[in-house]
C-alpha cells in the first residue's frame, strides 16, 4: 500500500556522467564504456564522458554491476563535454544505514530499481503516486537519476524490501537579509509500502526513524509531507508520528481518474519532536 504522494524528479537530466568504482580498470574499459577512463591513487577509477539518455546511463550502471565491479559514487554534469571537470556529487541524504528493532533503513543504488518497481507498478499502490509506472526499463532510467537516487531510501526486513521513502532536505522560505540561515533547514518526507508488507507497523517505524535522522543527524528544523486527503493510512500515520495537520487544499490536485482531489499537509518542528 502506498503511503503518501510524492514529486518523481524529472528523469531529463544533465547528458555528462563520472561513475567512480573500486579498483583499477585496465585501458580496455574506456573502449568497451565509450569513457574516458582514469585511475587514482586511492586505488578507484572513474569513467567519465556524455551519454545520449538515462537508458544509456543505466546500461552502463547495469553492465557494471553484472561484471561484478562495485559502484562507489555517481556524478552528474552540466557539461557534456566533460564529465569531470564540472560534475558535482549528489551525495546520499540519508549519512549512513539506519537500524531500527525490525527494520534497516539505507541509501538506495541502481540494483533496487528492480525490486521497488514490483509494488510500484501496482495499481492499489501507483493510485497515490506522481507516476504509475508500467514499463521497468523506464522506470530503471529515472530510478537512477542522480537527484532522485541520493533522495530515495530503501527499507529491508531480513534483507526484503518491503518499501522506500523520500527524504529531500530543501531550504526553508525566507527573506533575502537572513536566506542564508534558511539554507538547508526544511525537509519533506514521503513513503510507499509494498502492499505485501502491511499490517505490521513498518511504515510507522522508518518514518519515526527518519525524523530522528532529520532532526538529529541532518539538522532541520521542520519535517514536512503531503497527501491526497482521500489517502486516508497516510495522514493517519503523519498524526502517529505526532505531525500535525497545517494546510488542507479543496479540489487542488487532478488525480489522473480526471477527479480534482482535496490534498493535505503535515509537520513537525525539532522542537515538539524533542518534547
């Protein structure tokens, strides 16, 4: 069952890519890639050049996974000329793997693309998404986008996925004199569920984890989500949490069924969290 609606990053992206992995290549890869192919010092190479589509890029990504080779950081870059020189990392959100009494909470890769598109193509679960995907190799070539990637967390049980969240630490709003002090101060949480896996208070669990990462770990200051007001197991679970309802939109959003529906926003500030 799906949790609460979220914004699905646009898959068109920058067209330049660095991909760093562990050890070092020998010279055939830069062929066989179409990269530029460098080693470092550290012992970890990176392959770096432009791709036409984010298809190509998760065909590189998968290559590279079915060979065996393990992937350490993607970059993304605004130039396609040159991967490397004006590619900027997008670091995982989440800092590091979170364990909870039942549950692990970690960074997503590109081999999860697979599993979270089981649930997600459902349509008891794509009801209340952005996107319902129906195509997997479609959906493998946004999963990998970099923003979308570094957002998305996985969560296990006994090493099944049974669901994914966002957590997108953005700016709050503020005036120019103090916008410095707003940066990075917000973040918004969404959660779907593999229906599979309802029932036992998981949902419940990862997000009371990922508010503690938010609060603690991250620093915010305020923790934010929204929903369709008919998505009624997800405003419960935002009031379970202690989130509390703020905006209440009327006919504000059109549900791809052609019905303007009525969406709703919760949030929680670091302060009541402590409390």
């Amino acid at each position: 069952m799906t949790i609460s609606r979220t914004a699905t990053p646009d898959a068109a992206g920058p067209s330049a890519y660095e991909l760093r992995v562990a050890g070092h290549l020998d010279d055939h890869w830069s062929s066989w890639f179409g990269l530029a192919l460098t080693r470092h010092p550290d012992g970890t190479s990176t392959l770096a050049g432009a791709m036409t589509d984010q298809a190509q890029l998760h065909g590189v990504l998968a290559r590279l996974r079915d060979l065996g080779v393990t992937l350490l950081s993607l970059r993304a870059a605004t130039d396609p000329d040159d991967g490397r020189a004006h590619g900027s990392a997008v670091a995982p959100v989440l800092p590091r793997p979170v364990r909870t009494d039942r549950l692990v909470l970690r960074p997503a890769t590109p081999g999860d693309a697979d599993a979270t598109f089981a649930y997600r193509r459902l349509e008891s679960v794509g009801q209340w998404l952005t996107e319902l995907p129906t195509d997997l190799a479609s959906y493998r070539a946004t999963f990998v986008d970099p923003t979308r990637l570094a957002a998305t967390v996985v969560v296990e049980r006994d090493g099944r996925t049974v669901g994914d969240l966002m957590l997108r630490v953005e700016d709050a709003w503020a005036q120019q004199e103090v916008a410095d002090r707003a940066t990075g101060r917000q973040a918004e949480l969404g959660w779907v569920l593999d229906p599979a896996c309802t029932g036992h208070g998981y949902a419940t669990e990862a997000v009371r984890a990922l508010l503690r990462v938010s609060f603690h770990d991250l620093g915010v200051r305020r923790v934010v989500a929204t929903c369709f007001l008919d998505n009624v197991a997800s405003w419960r679970l935002m009031e379970r949490v202690g989130m509390r309802r703020e905006a209440h939109a009327v006919r504000e959003s059109l549900h791809r069924s052609g019905r303007w529906l009525d969406t709703v926003t919760y949030a929680l500030l670091a302060e009541d969290h402590q409390a």
